[in-house]
C-alpha cells in the first residue's frame, strides 16, 4: 500500500497503480473493463471441498503449481481467478488455509495412489492426533515443538512420528518447508514368532481349529492381506503351488476391499507348498475350480484372536497372524536357507526383517558354534579334568600323599 491509498497490479506492464484507477498510470491500458472480462472469461480448475468445508484446487501460474483455498466456492474462484490474472500474489492464496485443511488436500491427493488402508490410517491420525494444531492457521505463529511435546504426553513415540510425518508431508504440498522439530527415538518393538521347535507344538495345537487353513497360509510366509485375498483360482496343488496375486485390506470405512497390487514388487509370487496338511484343507476347500470367492472368511481381528487363543492353550507366545510370517523365516534359518532364498519365498522386498531374525537367532545359537568347534580341535573342558571336589592336586582322597 502506498501514500495514495490502495494499490494494484497492472497485468500488463506489472507496475502498481492505484486500484480504482479506470487506466494503468504507466501503460495506460485500460484496467476496468479488462478486469470484468477476466473474471468471466479465465479458466480455473473447478475446487474440490474438503471435510474441513473448505475448497481447494490447483492450478498452474508463471510456470508453477499453486495450491489455492478458500472458505467458500465462490470465494476460491475468484481468489484462483485474481491469481492467475496477476492482479493479486501467488503467495495470498496460502494464509487462509489451516494445518487440518492442508493435511486434507494432502489425503485427497493421495487417495488413488497410496493402498486404502495406509490411506484409512492416515484419517485416523487426521481425527484423533494434533487436535488444536489441526485448527491453527498456516500463516499463524505456531510453536510446532510445543505442539510434538503436548502430543507425547497422550500417546507414544511411534505414533506421534507417524503423525508427524503426514503433517510435514502436508506442508510441504503447500509450499511450506517442514519446521525443524526433535522427535523422540522410536524404539522398535520385537514381534514374538516361533522357533522350530514350538512351530511343531503350534501345528498340533492349531489342527481342528477354525483358523488353522489361514494359520498355515501364515507358516508359509503369507501376509494377513495376502491370505484374506486368497482364492481357489490361485492355487496349484498338482505342482504344489500358492500363486500370491493381491491383497485385501481394510479402506477408510472398515469394509474389506480387494486390491490387484501386492504391498511390493516382489510380494507377487509363486508359494511353494511344504506342509502336508494344508494340501488336506486346500483339497477340502475346492481348489482348483476357477472359483473367486475367498478360501479365508474370517476378519483380521477375529483370526487375530483365534490364532493367539490357540498359542495361549499351547502354552507358546501370542504370534498372531503375522508373528507366524516371522516364523516362516525362523525355521528357514534353522533349516540352512540363505537370506535371500526366504525373502524370495516371503515376498521381503527389503532384508531388515529377515536379518534381523536370522541374527537374533544367530546369536541364540553362537554357544553351540563355539561347542562344535571346540569339538573339532579336540577340546576337552578343564573342568572334566580338575580334580574332585575336596581333594588336591598330587594327593589321594585320603589324603596321603604320594
């Protein structure tokens, strides 16, 4: 604003002159009638509202995508409209919006690209974490590691880091670089699966049980989304064969849905059977008939449940279904497989979890490995060659000495 009041941008020279000018002060172009025109005739992508109530879109200006929001839809037209005309900044469209508006366009924008059910955690975090950050302003004064400080007295580091995430994420889909906060060391917590040993125990445990065909498609190193997706087509049984195609997840509304693409690339995969009694249940379940419907009807958590109820009997760890995936990869540790043959049969695409469970084990072994190779140099334990218990070196046990 300058001394003679209310400034604007001419669009076609750029210089400012006063708003209610009719002509540009420097060009001479006329301004009004251009300006009516413009607000008519330029095209703008038509907004989308948010659960926030807001409308939002994007559109192209100088080169650039701008993000513009508004409270209203009349409102954001002409925002979007003076924009792109130049008769206002690009950087105006930014401080009406609020952290929660943001981190809405940024779900919607991701809807069609992420699975539904990292989308369905992704409004969860949206609902339920950063409540009175959600309603603060962007262009607002925000304490953000206040905010990461507050949030950690409710619930736990992984879930605030998650959350965080999105945010940052959200932020920087505006424009906004990500504020610099310090985050809490998340500390990993390991999963329980089975040794080979307690997988027979499990096996016994499990037979007759509603769960048992998932359970088995579990042993095998299917995931939970894997298994639910699952259908008679997919098996082979003459070459003994799981065909993994698909994933069925849980979307934002909590109904199952069934997706074509596997968690990772590798993840779509040729199983091979190795358990004798899945090939009974599969027999049993029809398949092999080009039928699409399910093998596994059962929901995540009813399986969840039933598989731990069945350890809890057993007197074993409470794996759940993914706990047995892990000890998929146990047992080929204990049966000589190499890393990358079990991640190639798992469908791991990354080797974190397979190494880790290999070197757990590893470690759990490093005494034997020390005994066998003491065995092979001959090594006999000095405690078997000390004397007995109250007697000398050099003496009898009755003490005379000789």
């Amino acid at each position: 604003m300058s001394a003679g009041g209310i400034m604007m941008r001419c669009p076609h020279c750029k210089f400012e002159t006063p708003e209610f000018s009719i002509f540009c002060c420097h060009c001479g172009e006329r301004l009004k009638k251009l300006k009516r025109e413009r607000t008519i005739a330029v095209p703008v992508p038509k907004p989308q509202r948010l659960p926030s109530g807001s409308w939002t879109a994007q559109l192209m200006t100088d080169g650039k995508r701008v993000r513009v929001t508004a409270d209203s839809e009349a409102e954001y037209y002409a925002k979007a409209r003076a924009i792109k005309t130049g008769l206002i900044e690009q950087k105006a469209a930014g401080p009406s919006m609020t952290v929660g508006a943001a981190v809405d366009a940024y779900i919607e924008s991701k809807s069609r690209v992420l699975s539904p059910s990292t989308i369905r955690g992704y409004k969860s975090l949206r609902k339920h974490r950063f409540s009175d950050l959600m309603r603060r302003n962007l262009a607002g004064r925000i304490d953000w590691q206040r905010a990461v400080n507050e949030e950690l007295a409710d619930v736990g580091p992984k879930t605030v880091k998650n959350a965080w995430r999105l945010i940052t994420g959200a932020l920087q889909q505006q424009g906004v670089e990500a504020p610099a906060v310090t985050l809490p060391r998340v500390v990993r917590d390991e999963r329980p699966w089975l040794d080979f040993e307690q997988i027979g125990q499990f096996l016994e445990a499990v037979r007759g049980e509603p769960c048992e065909l998932a359970a088995l498609l579990a042993l095998h190193g299917l995931r939970l989304s894997e298994v639910l997706a699952l259908t008679p087509d997919k098996i082979d049984l003459a070459n003994g064969i799981i065909r993994v195609e698909g994933a069925a997840v849980l979307d934002a509304d909590g109904i199952l849905t069934r997706k074509a693409a596997n968690k990772t690339g590798s993840s779509r995969r040729a199983v091979h059977i190795v358990i004798p009694r899945l090939v009974e249940l599969l027999q049993a379940a029809g398949t092999g008939t080009g039928k699409a419907a399910p093998l596994v009807v059962q929901r995540e958590k009813r399986l969840y449940d039933e598989i731990n109820k069945v350890c809890k009997r057993a007197g074993l760890p409470l794996v759940g279904v993914h706990g047995l995936r892990h000890s998929f990869a146990s047992l080929a540790y204990h049966l000589g497989w190499s890393e990358a043959s079990t991640m190639r049969e798992g469908g791991w695409s990354n080797s974190d979890t397979v190494h880790r469970i290999y070197t757990h084990l590893a470690e759990a072994d490093a005494g034997e490995d020390v005994e066998r190779m003491r065995a092979f140099f001959g090594w006999q334990d000095p405690e078997e060659d000390a004397p007995p218990e109250g007697t000398e070196e050099g003496t009898e046990t009755g003490g005379i000495t000789q």
